[in-house]
C-alpha cells in the first residue's frame, strides 16, 4: 500500500470573508494601536499601514476607509479600502473612469447595480466593474452591508451621477 501524501483542505471562502474582516478592526485597547505601529520598521512604513490608525470617512449612507492608495504610500497603482453600507441606505450611482473596481462582500447582503442591471450579493462573493460602468450598491439587509474595495490604480477618480451626501459631523 503507497502512503499517499495528504494535502491541506482549502480554506472555505466564508473562512476567508470572516478573517479578512476580522483582520481590518480596530483593537480593543489603543495601547495596542502604539505597540502595532512601533512593530512596523521605519524602512517599511511607507509600505505598510494599520487600519487603526486610518481615518474613516462617514457618510449618511455609511463609510469609507481607504487603506492602500498613492496618498497613503507614494508610487502605489492600487487602492484597496473598507466599505460599509448602512441598513436601508446606498452609496450614489457613479462611475470609475480611470480604473476597474472589485468589490467582495465580508458580511450582510445587499444588490449591486450595474449599467441598470442588478444582481445580488451575499457574503463570498466578488463582483468586477470594469472602468466606465455606472454602479452603486444598495444595503437590503437588516445589518451593516461590510465589503472590501480594490481599484487598479493608486489615483482612483470617481465620478458621481446622483448627489454624493454630505459627511456628518463624527
């Protein structure tokens, strides 16, 4: 009998969805955030960031986190932020015209819209909006719509169809 070598079971993308947010909140403690940033090397801190220590954009319909662009590390062709939608609310129709965007809902459940079509998205799954396609994404849950946001360039431009709501005070 040949000893038949074993292999890793993949890991389940609902797995995956949960560590990735769990990954992107904020410490309990802000002595934590101190000893997190004090962990990064100085050659390193230009390529490194700490959710922690990001600032959040809030919304009427929810927020923003950007956590990798050119602004946050010169020379990045990426961007790649946090995106929560609020029960009931949605983020303006808009388009990308410089870049492609991959949006991958972490948790709640929501319908994307997409040059006037819609398809619905639950924790796991991943929609691309290439450059140019008109899109928001509606919340139709009871909880917070949570989705991680990737843009093919590090200088996303953005351009709003419907009126971008004014950020509340924090």
């Amino acid at each position: 009998m040949k000893h038949r070598p074993k292999h890793p079971k993949p890991m389940n993308k609902y797995l995956l969805s949960a560590l990735l947010w769990c990954a992107s909140a904020p410490p309990v403690c802000g002595s934590e955030n101190v000893a997190a940033q004090a962990r990064i090397p100085a050659e390193f801190r230009a390529h490194v960031t700490d959710a922690a220590q990001l600032p959040v954009e809030r919304y009427e319909w929810g927020t923003l986190q950007w956590l990798c662009n050119a602004t946050l590390s010169p020379g990045s062709q990426q961007t790649l932020g946090l995106a929560v939608i609020l029960p009931g609310r949605q983020n303006p129709l808009h388009y990308h015209p410089n870049c492609e965007e991959v949006l991958h809902v972490l948790s709640g459940q929501g319908r994307h819209s997409y040059d006037g079509r819609w398809v619905d998205l639950t924790p796991g799954m991943t929609i691309r909006i290439p450059a140019g396609v008109k899109h928001n994404l509606v919340n139709t849950g009871g909880e917070p719509l949570r989705t991680l946001i990737a843009f093919s360039t590090g200088d996303r431009q953005t351009v709003f169809l419907e009126t971008q709501p004014t950020r509340p005070n924090p």
